[in-house]
C-alpha cells in the first residue's frame, strides 16, 4: 500500500489530526 493515499483517508477519518502528526512525523523520519 502507498503511504499517500493513506495519509489523505486519515485526513478524512474523525481524529485524522493526530494521526496526521503521527503520520507527518514517520513521513520526515523516512
């Protein structure tokens, strides 16, 4: 699975902020 679409259906998903942070994070590690 690509990491893109992903990050864009957390976006949509109740919370998404969070994860969005969680996701940005992992994303600047790589």
């Amino acid at each position: 699975s690509v990491s893109a679409p992903k990050q864009e259906e957390v976006k949509r998903l109740p919370g998404g902020k969070i994860k969005k942070k969680a996701s940005t994070t992992t994303f600047l590690s790589y």
